[in-house]
C-alpha cells in the first residue's frame, strides 16, 4: 500500500505550476513593455542626436527602428530557448536510454544467472550487446562477463556442482572477449579496458589474434589443462598482462606466432607441470617478459624458432625440475634474456641450434644439475655469459657449437660434475673466455675442437681435479691462453692435438706443444 504522499499530483488549474503561471505571465508582459518603452526612448534620443538638420525626427523611423532592435532581441531569445529545450529534450532521452539499457543489464545478468545453459548462454549474448551499446557502461559489462568465468567451475560430469552445458557457456564468453579484442579503433572495441581473468579455470577456449594493447589482463592464478587453450598469434603491444602464478596442469596452451611488443607480460611464479605450452615463433621485440622463479615441473615447454629481438625476458630464479624445455632454433638478435639464479634441477633444457647473434643473454649464477644441450649453438654476436655458473651434475653439452663472434665468457665457472662436452666446438672468431674457471671434478671434453681464429683464454683458471681433453683438437689460428693457470690435481690430456704456426699460444703450465709433426709427441698430459 502506498502513501499518499509518494503519489504523483494531479496537474489540474489549481496546481501550484498554473498558479505561478498566472503570477509570472503578467510579471514578464510588464518587463516587455517597460522594454519597449526604453528601446522607444533611446531610440528617439539617439536619432535626434545624428540629425545634425535640426528638423525633428520623424516617428515612424524611431518605431521602425525600435521594432528592428525587439526583433533582432527575440530572434537572440527565441534562439536561447530552443537550445534549452532541445538540451532538456536530449537530457529527457538520454535518461530514458540509461533507464532502458539499465532494464537490460539487470535482465541479462538474471539470464547469466539461470539454471538452464541456454538461458545463461542468452544472457551471455544480451550482456554482450549491452557492452557495444552502453559505451559510458562498458567496463562494468565486461566486467560481468569476467566474473562469470571466475566462479567455480566442475568440469567432471561426475562432481558435485556440475553444470550440463557450462563449457559451451564459457567459451562462447571466451569467443565475444576475443571477436572483440581484434582492432583497437574499431568502435565497439574491447581493447584497452581491464579483463580480469584471475584464478579462472579453462578447459579450453581460443584468443587467436586478440590484441591486448592497454589497460590491465590478469590471468592470475587461473588453471589451464584439459583440451587446447590458444593464444596463437595475439599481440602483447602495451598495458600490463598477468599469468604470475597461473597453473599449466595438462592439454596444449599455445602461444604460437605471439607478439610481446610492449608493455609488461608476467609469468613470474607460474607452474608448468605437465602437457604442452608453446611458444613457437613468438616475437619478443619490446617491453619486459617475466619468467622469474617460474616452476618447470613436468611436460613440455616449447620456444622453438622463437625470436629474442628486444626488450628484456626473465628467468630470473627459475626452476627447471623435471620436463622439458627446448628453446630448439631460436634466434637472440637484440635486447637481454637473463637466467641470472635459475636453477636447472632435472629434465632436460635445450638451446640446440640456438643462434646467439646479439643482445645479451645471461646465465650468470646458473646452477646445470640435469641435462643441457647448446650441441650446434651459434654464438655470432653480442655477449652471453655463465658468470659463476656451476656445472655438477648430469651433461652439458656444447657439441659442434661455433663462436664466431662476439663475446662468451664461462668466467668463475665451475665445472664440478659429470660432463661437459665442446666436442668439435669450433672457435674461430670474438673472445671466449674460461678465466678463473674451476675444474674441479667430472669430466670436459674439447675433443676436435678447432680453435682457428679469435681468442679463448684459460688465465687464471684452476685444474684441481678430474679430467680435461683436448684430444685430437686443432690449434690452427687466433690466440690461446693458459697463462697463470694453476694445476693441483686431475688430469689434462692432449692426445693427438693439431698445431700450427699460425696459432699463437701461451701453454702456462703446460708442455708446450711444438708446431712441427716431427717434435710432437703421440700423447701429451699433465697429471698426478
């Protein structure tokens, strides 16, 4: 029951709005005519002063243009109120619009609501719409849409919760966000607003060519397994996008052909524990890619033909446990990619055929406890270093590698663990450096290395242990250094070692190898 109060008035004669019609006509009929007069008056006045005839003026030119002056004044009036009323007017149908696109969101949000899947998947579309409609409202649509894919979600006909039809749902929400994230200056677009996909579980569903080019994306602590979930060919371009302690479970995530060119793309403490995530021929050509302490626990993780060509990628702290991850014929042209601190505990992690041309790319500190492969590796340019790195346990294999430019240094290395091989590693050109090196255990192999240009230096590095070959190594150019290096234990074998005049040696502790077949002897070695 209503009160009486609340009820509309009756707008009849009486009312308090004809009552003060009634007081303010005569009130404005008064002002006009006192106007009038006045306009007569000055008019008359005016006119008498330019008639330098003395004649007197004639009336009806001061009435014309008196009526001139009222007229231009009522075109001025008449023309401030149609602008009033049209403002009011747009002012009345903007708020009836809001009030009808307000109907529609509470009618599209108790769709998305429903128990039946194609109610909620109606209102999925509703809301949707709602989005391109009400541009003042945007955000807040979008906003729903996220929500939505954020809330529990059973996957398992079996679980308590299941929901017939859910999927179909959420990847139709995952379609609409991706038809709309396509081109940044179409009219309706979605890019640059705030997606909040955080702790959301996906099962499956398909990004390609989305550009998120502004604004802030957080796939936060979702979970993806299950089927194939795609971000093929989409485009990082600006704003901050987040995967920072998301869960790569199972099925395929993909990354293919995708483009970090601005921005900050953060993947820092994610875990990748089994299927597949790929990132084949993705582009880092700006902005910052954070790995760090990300978990490399299981599966696969691919950056196969990935291009390294600026900004900075991380791996700040990561840990490579079980799997395996193979950056398999990826180019580092420009930029920096740093595994300062990561940790290689287990599995495998291959950078074969991996072409280091420039840029930095930093292994500082890295700890190789499992199996690595750089076998083919081509370092031509830039500066890679393995400042302190520790080689102690498993393989780590250089083999057929060629250093042909730039810079490479395995300064303070420590080589303390099963193998290292630069078996037919070729050194012919920039500055390799093992200086203060230790080798201390294990076993590193040079076996048919060819050191033909360039310079690689031993200075100060420390043969405490294990066993080091050169066997069969050609020394054919480019300048080699041993000086102040110390031998206090293990053994160094240079059995069937190659030189030639051109090469310029410094043998420190070693026996000097003469140049001439006829001086040399058939095994040469230092040792206990």
């Amino acid at each position: 029951m209503h009160n009486s109060s609340e009820r509309p008035q009756p707008r009849g004669r009486h009312t308090p709005h004809l009552r003060s019609v009634w007081i303010v006509a005569p009130i404005a009929l008064t002002v006009v005519g006192a106007l009038a007069f006045g306009l007569y008056q000055g008019m008359d006045t005016l006119l008498t002063a330019e008639n330098r005839t003395g004649k007197p003026v004639d009336v009806n030119n001061v009435i014309k243009a008196t009526v001139t002056v009222l007229t231009l004044i009522g075109a001025v009036l008449t023309g401030v109120y149609a602008y009033r009323k049209q403002l009011l007017a747009e002012g009345d149908s903007h708020r009836a619009d809001a009030s009808q696109l307000a109907d529609r969101y509470s009618t599209a949000a108790e769709q998305m609501g429903h128990e039946q899947a194609a109610v909620r998947l109606a209102g999925v579309y509703a809301m949707a719409r709602l989005a391109d409609d009400w541009p003042e409202q945007r955000q807040v649509c979008i906003d729903v849409l996220c929500a939505y894919l954020r809330m529990p979600y059973k996957t398992k006909p079996t679980a308590t919760g299941y929901k017939p039809g859910e999927q179909e749902v959420r990847l139709t929400i995952i379609r609409i966000i991706r038809d709309h994230l396509q081109n940044p200056m179409a009219p309706t677009t979605w890019c640059g607003l705030s997606l909040d996909f955080s702790g959301a579980t996906f099962d499956g569903g398909d990004f390609y060519g989305a550009r998120f080019t502004g604004g802030t994306v957080s796939f936060a602590g979702a979970r993806f397994y299950g089927t194939f979930v795609s971000f093929r060919a989409v485009g990082f371009a600006g704003g901050t996008v987040s995967f920072s302690g998301a869960w790569f479970g199972g099925g395929t995530v993909s990354f293919g052909g995708a483009e970090f060119a601005g921005g900050m793309v953060s993947f820092s403490g994610a875990w990748f524990g089994g299927g597949t995530v790929a990132f084949g021929d993705a582009k880092f050509t700006g902005g910052t890619v954070s790995f760090r302490t990300t978990q490399f626990a299981g599966g696969e993780v691919t950056f196969h033909g990935a291009g390294f060509v600026g900004g900075l990628v991380t791996f700040h702290g990561a840990e490579f446990t079980h799997g395996e991850v193979s950056f398999l014929g990826a180019e580092f042209t420009h930029g920096e990619v740093s595994f300062l601190g990561a940790g290689v505990k287990g599995g495998v992690v291959s950078f074969r055929g991996v072409g280091f041309t420039g840029g930095v790319v930093s292994f500082d500190g890295v700890g190789f406890a499992g199996e690595v492969s750089f076998a083919d590796a081509r370092f031509a340019g830039g500066e890679v270093t393995f400042h302190g790195a520790g080689f102690t346990r498993g393989e780590v294999s250089f083999r057929g590698a060629e250093f042909t430019a730039g810079t490479v240094s395995f300064r303070r290395a420590g080589f303390g663990g099963d193998v290292v091989f630069f078996d037919r590693a070729g050194f012919a050109g920039g500055e390799v450096t093992f200086d203060n090196a230790g080798f201390t255990r294990g076993e590193v192999s040079f076996r048919g290395a060819e050191f033909t240009a360039g310079t690689v230096s031993f200075r100060g590095a420390g043969f405490g242990g294990g066993v080091v070959f050169f066997d069969r190594a050609g020394f054919a150019g480019g300048e080699v250094t041993f000086d102040g290096a110390g031998v206090t234990g293990g053994v160094v074998f240079f059995d069937g070692v190659r030189v030639e005049s051109a090469a310029d040696i410094d043998w420190g502790p070693f026996h000097a190898i003469p140049p001439r077949p006829e001086d040399r002897q058939h095994q040469v070695y230092l040792g206990p």
